[in-house]
C-alpha cells in the first residue's frame, strides 16, 4: 500500500471508491474468533497473527488516506465491558484511550438522545490523535453514516478557487471549547502544514463560531469552507455494519455524521466511542 495518489492532491470520493482495499479489510469469521478469544484473556495465542495482520493494516490506512475500516472485526452481541477490554487490547500498540469529555470518560456509547440524531453533524476536528468507533447497531432508517472529507483536497480547492480564503483560514482562529474534555479556549489556525508536509486540519463549526470577535470577513471563510467540505468530491459516506471497527486520524480528515430517526428498543443505532492518542 502506498499513498502517492493522495499524499500530493488528497483523495476524493470516487478515489475512495475505487480503492476500497487500501482502507478497507474484511475480518473472517474464523479470525475474528481467535481475536476475540485472545483479547479477552489479554494474551496472544492462536488469535495473534490476525491481530498483527490488522495492526498492520490499521497503520497503514492511517498513513495512506488518513483512516481505516475493519470489517467484522468484534462480535457487537458481546457485553460493553468485554467490548472495551478486547479493543482495548487489539490496539494497545496503536493508541491509548485519552478522555473525551469532562467527566474523563474513556469508552461511551453513542446513541440518540432526545431525538438530536435526527439532526446532521456538521464536519469536525476531535481534540485526539484517532477518533475510534465501533459499531454495534447500525441506524434501522439506513442513516446515522459517517461522513469523511480529506483536509488535503479542501485546502488545494480553496488554494485554487479562493486564496484570499485560504489566507484566512492559514491564521490564528479560537475555539471555545468551554465544558468540554481537555483545553477549554484553543487557539490554532484551520488549515496549516505539518511537520510532515503534509495539510492538518483543526475545525469545529460550532466551538469556532461561539468565539468572540469574527468579522464579516472570518464570518465568509466558515461559509465558504462549509460549502466546499459538502461537495460531493469531497464528502464521502461511510455505512458501519455492526461488529465494523473505524479510525479517523484527526489531523487530516474531518468528518461528520448524516441525520437519521431512531427507533425504540434492540434495533436502536449504537456506536461505541474512544478517543486515542498514537503511541
């Protein structure tokens, strides 16, 4: 796997759907039993080379496109403490758990709470180095998707359509992050270029715009930057099947959620969450 078509231009949605293999691996039945078995009793046995095989692979997305999908990957019937403890040990070696909101939760699971699922995530930035998601129940409606955009392309789209955005977006921005897990009023810029070379990203549309102080001109370049990140080159969909494992590195991809209407009881959309920081 090698991330030459992405590590110049970013990568588009129709990139990501003729190259599913380099962000998407499918974990057999058999495998996943192994691992299973394995993580549970926090040693390695027979389950180790299929541990291995998605370390691997999971470092490899991450480098590549910036995300991994692993397909299959735990049994989502299983209890949320056995959950926790057998992610938790297939990627020790990847990430530790950092708190992700202000009570210090490491694991929560994510659901609609008071019908806000029916509501779009807008795409955001989280405060850790891999956002971590697996998925127990999918929404029963077929919404609830992930949505990814390649902080890449929207800064060369901008750089090309509107510099003078792009100019702003490059500067010093405050987010007003009160009551939230880890530095309260973080100030950095957007859009800027890693130690790497290559785009990071920072953004969060809600934390940004509660800031004090943003004028008409800062006020155009949220708009303009919105506007670009739900084009449909950018913006893709991802559906999570129960059991599939998902890691976003912050640093280069945004991402977001589509509305979806919930339903009462077992089918009701469940995703269990963590925030990891790379070891």
């Amino acid at each position: 796997m090698t991330n030459t078509a992405t590590g110049s231009t970013g990568w588009t949605s129709e990139y990501l759907e003729s190259a599913r293999d380099v962000w998407s691996l499918s974990i057999s039945d058999e495998d996943r039993r192994l691992l299973w078995t394995d993580s549970l009793a926090r040693r390695w046995g027979e389950g180790e080379a299929a541990c291995a095989t998605t370390r691997s692979f999971i470092r490899e997305s991450l480098d590549a496109v910036g995300f991994a999908r692993i397909q299959n990957l735990m049994s989502p019937d299983a209890s949320d403490a056995d959950l926790i403890t057998g992610l938790s040990f297939v990627l020790d070696e990847v990430g530790g758990a950092v708190p992700q909101n202000a009570d210090g939760d490491l694991w929560t699971i994510l659901r609609d709470r008071d019908g806000d699922g029916a509501t779009e995530l807008g795409f955001h930035c989280d405060t850790c180095d891999v956002l971590v998601l697996l998925c127990l129940q999918p929404a029963a409606d077929g919404g609830g998707n992930t949505k990814l955009a390649s902080a890449r392309l929207v800064h060369d789209i901008i750089q090309r359509e509107r510099p003078d955005v792009l100019a702003l977006l490059k500067e010093e921005w405050t987010f007003d992050r009160t009551g939230r897990a880890g530095r309260q009023i973080l100030v950095t810029p957007i859009l800027f270029t890693q130690d790497d070379g290559t785009v990071g990203c920072y953004y969060q549309t809600r934390t940004v715009r509660a800031s004090a102080n943003l004028d008409a001109r800062r006020l155009e370049a949220l708009d303009y930057l919105d506007e670009v990140l739900y084009r449909p080159e950018i913006a893709f969909g991802l559906r999570l099947a129960a059991g599939d494992l998902l890691m976003i590195r912050n640093s280069r991809v945004l991402h977001g959620r589509s509305p979806y209407i919930d339903v009462p009881g077992p089918p009701a959309r469940r995703i269990l969450r963590a925030w990891m920081n790379e070891r």
